[in-house]
C-alpha cells in the first residue's frame, strides 16, 4: 500500500526562523508506505521545502479536534532520521513528541525530511490501524 498527499497529516512545522523568513512559502509533503501491513508497520517520510533555517522543529500534535483529550500520537514512532537536502543528519528528539532537525550552515537548505516508522493497531475514532485487511488512519 502507498499513498502520497500534501498536506496528509495534521504536523505542526515550527521553525526558529526570522520574522521575515517566517512569512515566506514552505512546502509541506508526506509520503505513507506500509509494505508488510500484517505487521502494524507504517513508513512516513514528511519532507519541507522552502527557503528553511539552520534548526527545524518538526512537532505531532498531542491532541486531535473533536477529541477534548491530550493524545501522545508520538508514543508508536520508531527509528526517526532526518536529511537535509538528502544528506543523513541527526534528529534527536527534543521532548515526547518533538524533533530537532539541525542542518549544517552552507548556505540555505532547500528541504528537510524526516522518516520514521509508526506502530498502529488501535482501531478507534482516536488512533489508527494497519493490517492486511485495510488502513485506518487518524491524521493526528
């Protein structure tokens, strides 16, 4: 199974940019791949593009709308690693749900991607599952 659509999840991107670099366009793409779905196991890879800072803040929301609960989505992410401008940097995370994207400073980063992997098999109007019958998925 494969699916790929701008905008797929709802992933907050925040970066420490200037004001004036705050305000320019930013390109937001995710790429969902469950290859063994029997496993639980989907691939995300969230990639930005734009004119991007030196640190990128790459954050799961802890609530999804509608739900009035604090949610950790972040809890089933595994093996998270990053590039920038496809060279393999470090991702370390910064708290439960946060992930730190630094790219070494040669000039202006055109894109930053991070890849992991999510455990889902909660099937219910909260979480998401993946199995060999189908894929549910909360965007949170």
């Amino acid at each position: 199974m494969r699916m790929s659509r701008s905008g797929f999840a709802a992933v907050a991107l925040l970066t420490a940019a200037s004001t004036a670099r705050a305000q320019q366009a930013l390109t937001i793409a995710y790429d969902f791949r469950a290859d063994s779905p029997a496993t639980h196991l989907g691939d995300v890879t969230l990639r930005v593009s734009g004119a991007l800072p030196e640190s990128t803040l790459i954050q799961l929301p802890a609530w999804y709308p509608g739900r009035y609960a604090i949610f950790n989505f972040a809890a089933n992410v595994q093996e998270a690693r990053a590039t920038c401008d496809g060279a393999a940097v470090p991702a370390p995370k910064l708290d439960k749900q946060t992930w730190v994207v630094r790219c070494p400073t040669r000039g202006r980063t055109a894109e930053v991607a991070l890849t992991y992997r999510v455990w889902w098999d909660d099937l219910s109007g909260s979480f998401s599952q993946i199995d060999s019958t189908h894929v549910n998925i909360n965007p949170g």
